[in-house]
C-alpha cells in the first residue's frame, strides 16, 4: 500500500536548468534546502537552525513539484512524493500510519527530499472538528506535525510542502519548527514567460517565423504548465500538417485551441 500511495524517485532527472521564470524562488529553496544538506557545519557554526519545513505557495502549474525536484536532484536526494489528498482518502488510523511510513522511508533512503503536494487536504482550517472525517483528518494532521517536531534526530531528510490554496491552511503548520519558511510560486511574468517558451522548445524545430519574444507577450496570465502543453500542441499541428517544422501558424492554432478548452472548461463548471 505503501508504494501506491508515494512515489519515490532515487534519481529524479529535473535540474534548475529546466525551471524559467522563478530565480528568486529557486535561490530561496536552495538556501533553504540546498545548502543545510550540502553544507551541515555552516549552519552550526554560525548557530541557526536551518528552516524546517519549505511551503511552496502558488496558482497550479507553476513549477512548485518540479523545484522539490530539482532540489532533491541536485543535492543526490531521494525524492519522495505523497499526495495530501492520498492521505485523507483512507480508512480510520491509515492517513496517520502513512504519514509514519512516508518519514520511515526517508530515513531509510536519506539523504532525501520529502515532498507533500496539496498539503491543504491534511491542514486546513476548519469549522467543524466534530464530525468524524475531519477528526481523522486532524489525527493525520498532528501526526505530521509530530514527525517533523521530532526531525532533528533523523538526519539528512529535507521536507517541502506545497499548496495552491494558501488562504484556506491552519496557522498550526506554519509556526517555526513546521512549515517555517514559505515561499511563492506565482505565474510567470512576460520575461519568464520567454524563458520557460525557450526552455520547451529548446530540443523542437521551430521555424526562423516564431518569434518567442512576441509569443511571450500574447501569453497573459499563462501558467508554465499553459506554456508546456502550448508548445507540445504547435508541434503536433506541424506534425498533423506532415511538416517537419514548428511554425507560427502552429502556435497561433495551438492558442486558440486551448483558448476553447478554457470556454469548455469554464462552461462545465457554472
Ligand atoms: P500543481 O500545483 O498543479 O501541482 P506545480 O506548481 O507543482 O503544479 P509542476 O508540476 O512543477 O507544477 O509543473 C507542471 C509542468 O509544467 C512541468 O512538468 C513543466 O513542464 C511545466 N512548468 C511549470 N512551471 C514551469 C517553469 N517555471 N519552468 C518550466 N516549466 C514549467
């Protein structure tokens, strides 16, 4: 059961390379987990406590996991990931007893990188405590916070949570000690919007025609996750076409077809 639940990468392949449009975020989770794996004795000999726990914050497709990623890559980590919504879809006792695994398994594998997504699932505020699934919910919650309270003995494991609902969590896992260092993800902006389309098109065939300075523009409010299916999408119109290059005609088809799918999207949900 326990391998269903986490997926564990010994030698997940993402470097900072591949990530655009986020240097800041990615400078704040290399010192904030980067440096405490790679280099212990600095932090002890300057005497602070490296961050406990990394909250990544943002909309949805903003390269939150492939940071966790990379991190746990370029420091030769074990890359651990847990769903927060697979922690809360189990039977009586089972969230809390995974969460026991999940720190289990890094200490087996460590150095280790343990990433939990949708941390909202197991920690958000709530109303009503009374009913039974949200005490569950709270059991798994607090036996979360107990392994991370009980860390420091547990050597080299490094754990970054992440949330695209920052506004709903219980201000409980983010005193110091917890989820002690956070750190926002947002969409990119138009320069890293140019760097994440360089970043995807870097191994396709893109005609003299594109311009991806331009392209960046138009792409308002795109996530980078928007950005990768953009650029997989013009290449499968130049392959439909039978041509062996990508070009601005497939890019401006590829918009407009995810411009539909957004309508799709938004008509099925009102
Ligand atoms: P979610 O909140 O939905 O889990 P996330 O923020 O964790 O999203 P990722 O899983 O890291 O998003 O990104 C999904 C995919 O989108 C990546 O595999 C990558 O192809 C692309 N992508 C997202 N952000 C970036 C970025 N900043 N640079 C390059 N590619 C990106």
């Amino acid at each position: 059961a326990r391998a269903q639940a986490m997926e564990v990468d010994t030698s997940p392949t993402v470097t900072y390379d591949d990530i655009g449009g986020i240097d800041e975020q990615v400078r704040e989770v290399r010192e904030a987990v980067e440096d405490p794996l790679v280099n212990p004795e600095q932090f002890e000999t300057v005497g602070v406590e490296p961050p406990a726990g990394v909250l990544l914050y943002g909309p949805p497709g903003t390269g939150k996991t492939m940071l966790a990623k990379a991190v746990a890559n370029e420091t030769d980590a074990t890359f651990i990931k847990m769903a927060g919504s697979e922690l809360v879809r189990k039977f009586i006792g089972e969230g809390s007893r995974l969460v026991r695994d999940l720190f289990e398994l890094a200490a087996e594998r460590e150095p280790a990188v343990i990433f939990i997504d949708e941390i909202d699932a197991v920690a958000s505020k709530r109303t009503d405590s009374k009913t039974s699934g949200d005490a569950e919910v709270q059991r798994t919650m607090m036996q979360l916070l107990s392994e991370m309270d009980g860390f420091e003995d547990r050597g080299d494991i490094r754990i970054i949570a992440a949330t695209n609902r920052f506004d709903m969590l219980d201000e409980a896992i983010l005193r110091p000690g917890r989820f002690d260092r956070l750190i926002e993800v947002p969409k990119p902006a138009v320069e890293g919007r140019e760097q994440i389309l360089r970043i995807h098109t870097r191994n396709m065939n893109v005609a003299d025609d594109v311009d991806l300075t331009a392209l960046a523009e138009e792409l308002d409010d795109y996530s980078g996750a928007d950005i990768a299916s953009l650029s997989t999408e013009a290449g499968m119109f130049a392959i439909r076409d039978e041509r062996t290059e990508i070009r601005r005609e497939d890019f401006e088809q590829a918009r407009e077809r995810m411009a539909l799918e957004d309508e799709t999207d938004s008509d099925a949900k009102a």
